[in-house]
C-alpha cells in the first residue's frame, strides 16, 4: 500500500506546485518539491532490513478486470535499488537545482516537469503490471520531452527533445507489441506470473520476436547504439535535468527492463548474445566519441552512453547462468550480473557529481568549452576535488567505488570468455580485448576532465564572466555524491548484502538457494589476479594515450567515421517530413467538391458494393398501390423540372423550378394522407424561395460554368451512380421487411398522450426531446445567421476607421 | 405507386449530387435542397403509401396511413429549413468578403 501510495505522491505534489507557485514566486518552492523525494527514500529505506531478509510487498488495484490490467505494484530487490536511486538522486539533483536555476525562471514548470518524471520512474521499477509499466514507461519519455525542451526558445533544445521523444517513443511501441505478444502466449499480464509459467513457452514461435521487440524498448530508452543518438542531443536541457534523468536514472529505465526480464528471456542465446555484444559495442562506440567531444557535457553524455553499455554487457553475460541451471558454475556467471547492479549504484554516484560539477563549471564561468577552460583548480578547489573524485573513479582507479566495479566487469570478462556455452569461444576474447580498448579510452577521457578543465593555463580573457568558487548551496549535493563514491569503495559489503543481494535474488528466483550467490566485494586480489594487471595496462596506455592525443586524434576525421548516425536520422526526418505532407496534399486539396467526390465514391463503393456483393437486390412489387393519373403528370413535372435545374440559364429560373420541386411534393402529402406535412412544406417553400430571391440581391448573377467537358461527364456519372444506388438500396428495402412496424404503438395516442391527431401527439409527447432539440438547432442556426450578417457590419465600421 | 417514387427519389438524388459537385456555391445550396427533398419523399415511401386515411384519430377511419415518418419527416423539413438559410447567409458572407462565389477560386493558401 505504501509503495502503491508513493508512485502517486510526486503527482499529487505536481498539482500543488503551480498553486504554492503562484503564492510564492521565489525560489523557495524548491524547498518545497524537495520535501517530496526526500520522504519517500526515507519511506523507500526503511523497507531496506526486510527486503534484505527476503521479503516482497505487492499490493493491487484492481483496475481492468476484463482485460486483466491491474494497479498492481511490487517491490522487491530490484524494485528497491531503483527507487533508492530515483529518490536519492532526485533529492540531491532537486537540492542543486535551487541553486542553479535562476529566480527568473519559470521554476513552476520545471519542479512539475520534474516531479511527474518522478513519479512516472518509480511507478515503472514497481509496476508488476506489464501495461501499466508501459504506461508510465511512456509517461517518463514525455516528461523526459518536456524538460529537454524547457528552454523551448532554443532550437537546439526542441531539437534534441524531439529527437529522444521520437527515438524513445518508437522503442515504446515496439516494447508495447512484445508485451502484448508475452499476454498472447502467456495469458497474463503480471510480470511474476509470467516469470512463472515462461519455461513452458519458450518454444513458441512468438517469443524469440517478443525478446527482441522488448530489447529494442530497451535498447532505445538506455541510449545503446544504434539508437544512442539522442542522449547527446538531450543536453540541451538544464544541468540539474541532464544529472538526474539522462545519467542516474532514466536512462537506466532501460537497464531496469533488461534485469527484470532476464528472469524471463536470460538463458537464451540470443538475449545472451545481443545484450552482451550491442552493450560492449556502446561501451567502445561511446568512449570512443567521448574523447573528441570538447563539450563537457556532451562528453559527459557520451560517457554515460558508454557506461550504459558496459552494465548492459555485464546484464548479457550474467543471463548466461540461467542455462546452466542449479550447477555452481551458473553462480559464477551471475557474478556478472552482480557486478552490473553494483557498477549501476556507482555509475550514479560519480557521473551524477560530475554533472553536477559541469553544471557549477557552466554556471560560474559561462561557458563549458574545454578549449576555453583550465587551471580553475587555483580558485574552485572544492569543485576541482569533487571533478577529482568523480573522474577517477569514472577511470577505475583506486580509492574509489569505480575501481571495484571495474574490476568485477575485467573478471566477468575473462570468466566469460571460459562459458562453455553457445560456443564462446574467439568471441569472448573479442570482447575482452573490445571492453579493454574501451577502458582504456574511458581513462584518457575521464583525465580529460579533470586535467584539461581545472589544470593548465588559466584563460581569462576567454572566459566572460568572473571566476570564483561556486555557492555553498551548489556544493552540497555533488559533494554527499563524491563522499559516496569515497565510502562505498572502503564499506562495499553494505552495500552489498543490504541491496545487491536481493536484488540478485530478484533476478535468479531459481537459484535463489544458492549460498555463494553472492560474492564477497574486495578490492584486493592478489597479484594473480588478470584483473588488476588489466587496469594497470589501462593506467599505463591511458597516460600514452592522453599525452599524445593530438598525435592521433585525426583519426576522427576519417570519411567513415564522418558519415554518422546522426546525418541518417536527421536525413530520414526530413524524407519523413517531406513525404507525408505530398501525401497529404495528394488528397487534402482544398476544394470542397473533391472532397465531395471523395465521399460520394466511397458510398459508390462500399454500399453500391454491399449490394452487389450480398445479393441483396430482389424486389417485391406485389404491395405496390395502384398510381393514378395526375400523379404520373406530377411525378413528370417534377422530373422535367428537376433535369432542367441543371440546364437553367439564370439562378431565377433555377430557384422557382427547385419551388416547382418543393410544391410538387406538398401536393404529394396531400395524396399520402400528410396534411401536417402538406401545410409546413407548402410554407417552408415560401419561405425558402423568398430567402433565396432575397439573397440574390447581393449575390453577383451566376455565369455559365466552364468546366471541361471530362469533368462533366465524370460528374455526370458519379451523380448517376449514387442516384441508381439510392433507388436500388431503397427497393431493396422495401422489398425485404424483415421487422414489423413499431408504429401501430402510436395510434394509442389518445390514451397515452390525450390527442387526437397522431404526429402531433409523436412531436409534442412521445418524443418530445426530440422536438425541443430540432428547436435548438433552430435557435443556433439563426444565431449563426444572425451573427454572419452583424459580424459584417462592425467589420466595415473599422474598415471606415482605418481609413 | 412506391416503385414510382423511388425512382423519383433516385432521380432527385442524381440530380442533388450533381448541383453539389459543381463550382458555384448557390448551385451547391440548391443541391442540397433538391437533396433534402428526395430525403423527404423517401422517408415517406418507406412507410407506405396511401394505406389508410389521414392519421387524425376523429376520423373513425379503419386504418391509418403511418404516422411515425410524417413526424420525422416534419422535422427534417424544418431543419433542412434552417441548413439551407444558414448556408445562404454564409454563401453571401463569403461574396462579401471574397468578392467571389466560385468554390474553385475559394481556396486558402498554399499552407495551412
């Protein structure tokens, strides 16, 4: 209950911050949003002791019964490390916020922008319901849309916002197709229910396309290439934005998918393999990109692609202990996984402080350009320790959290390249040497940071506004950030018996009896041991690296390397573009009479087709009454007059022939017993043809119509068509009575309604609310003509005054 | 005598449509009245015809022609009434304003 109750409290919050907003109008209200985040992790870890014991809550909504969608939330291991990451980072971005965002801006918006995002991610890590995670999954893309696009007067920011709203969307709707495909197969929509009953259905052929489709969901939304592209184009959002949901949280979202799933698919050689081969090419790809970037940000964002790709490498090799079964060599391969939850845990520790530290960069001395910055370490030391910090850890060196996820991945890797499974073999090796490579780029980068910004020659001429060190206020969040990263590297255990452990129980529910499940974090193993002889080759071809950049950096403008993903994307947005508006404009034209056309075809078609095609067209003339001779005469009259509407050569003759028309059939409901109908259509004919008359006065006189003779005779038969349609359908219902006529329940009337003549009894007391209704549109439409004429005369008065 | 009228009506339809499909507007007014005609002259035939005196009930009559599409139909006639003053107003708003009455000539700009 209380976790049901927590997805819900930051949109209850959301509500009241436009209201507080109003009141406030300051700064403060920050204070305000940051009560929210806080209460719930303090909520979420008190749940911490059980969960470690092995408990789980559910709650459920009922909701959707017949289609099995319930508000069902779970929370378990998994569920909690995420949450405590949403919160606790939330609470300290939402706390460096107040600080970094200037008074004027509209700080309304951006705190219930932020807390619907909020919201929407701790409802994705504790949705049990497949359906309603997708909701809220979905929900996360568009706040993720509204925050990119916050400084909406940008065009790179309604770019970039665009751009992750289109690229996550469509992942969310591949995501969506394999949701409902696991319904199709499984029958149900829980996720633990299928976790359950998946072992039955791995042969069907629907669920190899549903792993795939769920991939992409996460693929897109975790920024794995090929779709990593609009990560460095979502920078444009403010710093505190960009710390919170497109490093720490988010973009883990994608992340949290894969290890909820890896109960269900993990084990498959395909999830195994493309899990582990996409995320260990983003890890390259993104380190790879990061060096060149001399935007901090934009190299912190394709740092944080590349570490995506390292935890969802690590995810991929774990699944592979799921085949295993109960042997121990499984729980050796679930070490992987384990190192993946860990490495998640620090990777939001330390990018969130350098994000925060860019962001404090940014914000003191107006720019973020690498080539403009350097030696602030004299005047921001504080800011400078934290960069420390967080870099080094990013590189993998010790003190810091970094080193020992680092050296849990090298260990996975060269554990993994022994898999015996799904021939390994040359394979594993690969992406051993691949991931070093890529380490080895991370160290040059994360030395970039630190010495290229705070180190060197300071520049002030280059640097518009005055330089010292940040606000205290500013300073606390990336520093409790960093004091993480430091503590978690001498305490690891606690982390990782309180919350790892659990986690991993989450994801390995069979092999959740397994004791040496859960490896023990040290930083020390021994000389022996491959792993640190790898980073000390990282250390050491790192410095090479870094000392001689400028040596090979031309690598990057190498012609392939030009010719990117990016240029693709924006090149099929703009054939997109282009394509739907010509075919939009192919029958959009704008002329009313092909719209006409378009809807008298389409009856052609599918009623004259219906007809055709059901067989429906038998006739019974047998009731037919007998036909006397005036009425032959009218009915010719009326024919005569009708043809010659279309051949009159003044709107005079045509309106009195369409009179001719009108009085024709007055006289008809005097020969079908209507006299009701007889007076009002006699009147009503009055009426209109004076209206008509009246409006010629101001209207010009027609002119013959010059329509090429192929339109005519195109018209002509459309015309003809529907007219053969209308009798043929009438006929055919006449033909065929297949219900018998309710009307004999009206000629009751004196009873039930007190009168004596029929239709007026029907008009004014069966279906009286009929009849007030036909008044009301009365009374609109003479509004409308009311307000058409007098709106045309205040028009020309200001015509006059303008003059 | 219904037969008669449904081909009548299937003319008057033809008619209609072909008045809607031409470029001037009051051409386009009038085909929607010789629509509502036809509309009125089939609801009418789909009840049958002259079954029955006049559905007044002093009439002592034994039967009564179908009163329920008379009534319907009376209030298509007022209705179709008021479509086509609305129309005629908009027709002479739109000269006014434009200065034309041809529908090819009415149409906005490139975009949007």
């Amino acid at each position: 209950m209380t976790i049901t109750l927590s997805i819900f409290i930051p949109f209850i919050a959301a509500i009241f911050v436009p209201l507080l907003y109003k009141r406030l109008q300051s700064r403060k209200i920050g204070w305000f949003v940051l009560l929210v985040p806080l209460t719930l992790f303090a909520i979420l870890a008190s749940f911490i002791p059980s969960i470690a014991k092995g408990e789980t809550y559910t709650h459920t909504l009922r909701w959707i019964d017949s289609a099995g969608i319930h508000f069902t939330t779970y929370l378990d291991g998994l569920s909690l490390i995420f949450s405590l990451l949403i919160t606790g980072v939330g609470t300290l971005v939402i706390l460096y916020s107040i600080y970094y965002l200037s008074e004027r801006e509209s700080l309304g918006r951006f705190y219930v922008y932020l807390l619907l995002f909020m919201g929407a991610m701790l409802g994705v890590v504790f949705s049990d319901n497949l359906m309603v995670l997708y909701v809220f999954w979905e929900l996360t893309s568009i706040s993720s849309f509204l925050l990119i696009a916050f400084w909406y007067h940008r065009k790179k920011s309604r770019y970039g916002a665009q751009k992750s709203m289109l690229i996550t969307v469509s992942g969310g709707f591949a995501m969506l197709a394999g949701f409902i495909m696991l319904h199709t197969m499984t029958g149900s929509y829980s996720i633990r229910e299928i976790v359950a009953s998946i072992g039955l259905y791995t042969d069907e052929p629907l669920f190899l396309i549903s792993m795939l489709l769920v991939l992409v969901g996460a693929f897109t939304k975790s920024a794995q290439f090929p779709f990593h592209i609009w990560l460095p184009d979502a920078m444009e959002a403010p710093t505190p934005v960009s710390a919170y949901l497109h490093s720490a949280t988010m973009v883990k979202a994608g992340i949290y998918l894969v290890a909820r799933f890896t109960p269900i698919f993990g084990g498959e050689m395909t999830w195994f393999y493309l899990v582990s081969s996409v995320g260990v090419f983003t890890l390259f790809w993104g380190s790879f990109n990061a060096v060149k970037q001399t935007d901090l940000k934009a190299l912190l964002a394709y740092s944080t692609i590349s570490q995506l790709g390292l935890v969802m490498s690590l995810f991929g090799l774990g699944s592979a202990a799921l085949n295993e079964g109960h042997s121990a060599n499984s729980v050796f391969y679930a070490q992987a996984t384990f190192a993946a939850l860990f490495h998640l845990i620090n990777h939001s520790t330390f990018k969130g402080a350098l994000f925060m530290v860019v962001g404090i960069v940014d914000h003191e001395l107006g720019t973020r350009d690498i080539r403009r910055l350097g030696g602030l370490m004299s005047f921001m030391p504080v800011t400078f320790t934290i960069a420390l910090i967080g870099s080094f850890s990013m590189a993998g060196l010790p003190p810091f959290n970094g080193f020992l996820s680092k050296e849990m991945f090298f260990e996975s890797l060269v554990n993994a390249r022994n898999l015996e499974l799904f021939d390994v073999g040359t394979l594993g090796t690969l992406f051993l040497v691949v991931a070093w490579l890529a380490s080895v780029l991370t160290f040059v980068y994360s030395m970039i940071i630190v010495f290229q910004t705070f180190l060197g020659k300071f520049q002030p001429d280059r640097i518009e506004k005055p330089s010292r060190e940040a606000s205290f206020g500013m300073l606390i969040a990336p520093s409790i950030l960093a004091i993480f990263v430091v503590g978690i590297f001498f305490f690891p255990n606690i982390i990782g018996d309180y919350l790892l452990r659990p986690a991993m129980t989450a994801i390995y529910p069979t092999l959740a009896g397994v004791g040496s499940l859960m490896p023990r974090i040290v930083p020390w193993h021994g000389f022996t041991n491959p792993a640190l002889w790898m980073t000390v080759g990282v250390v050491v071809l790192g410095i090479i690296l870094y000392w001689s950049f400028r040596h090979w950096r031309g690598i990057y403008t190498l012609a392939p390397l030009k010719w990117n993903l990016d240029s693709i994307f924006n090149a099929n947005l703009v054939l997109l573009e282009k394509g739907s508006s010509y075919f939009t404009r192919l029958y959009m034209k704008g002329y009313l009479k092909d719209y006409l056309v378009y809807i008298f075809t389409f009856f052609i078609v599918v009623v004259g087709g219906a007809i055709f095609l059901t067989g429906s067209y038998s006739f019974d003339f047998s009731n037919d009454a007998p036909i006397t001779m005036n009425e032959y005469l009218i009915v010719l009259a009326m024919a005569v007059a009708g043809i010659s509407i279309l051949f009159a050569k003044s709107r005079m003759t045509a309106t009195i022939l369409n009179g001719v028309l009108g009085y024709s059939i007055a006289f008809f409901f005097v020969v079908f017993r209507a006299p009701d109908l007889a007076l009002t259509q006699a009147i009503v004919e009055t009426v209109t043809t004076a209206l008509f008359l009246l409006c010629f006065y101001f209207l010009p006189e027609w002119k013959k119509e010059r329509s090429p003779v192929r339109t005519k005779v195109v018209n002509g038969l459309i015309a003809f068509s529907v007219g053969s349609i209308v009798t043929v359908l009438a006929l055919a219902v006449q033909g065929n009575k297949m219900f018998e006529s309710i009307s004999v329940y009206f000629e009751d009337a004196y009873r039930l309604a007190g009168g004596t003549n029929i239709v007026n009894t029907i008009l004014g007391d069966f279906r009286a609310f009929d009849t007030m209704l036909e008044v009301v549109v009365l009374f609109i439409a003479g509004i409308g003509v009311f307000t058409l004429i007098k709106l045309k005369v205040r028009k020309e008065e200001r015509d006059v005054e303008d003059q | 005598m219904e037969t008669l009228i449904t081909i009548l009506v299937g003319f008057l339809v033809m008619i209609a449509v072909y008045l809607l499909l031409s470029r001037n507007l009051i051409r386009v007014i009038l085909g929607t009245a010789v629509l509502s005609h036809a509309a009125h002259l089939l609801l009418m035939t789909m009840g049958g015809l002259k079954k029955g005196s006049a559905p007044l009930l002093g009439e002592d009559a034994e039967s009564y022609t179908d009163a329920l599409p008379q009534a319907l139909i009376l209030t298509a006639i007022v209705i179709s009434f008021a479509v086509t003053a609305f129309l005629l107003v908009l027709a002479y708003r739109t000269y006014k304003k434009t200065g034309t009455d041809n529908l090819q000539q009415l149409r906005g700009f490139e975009d949007e």
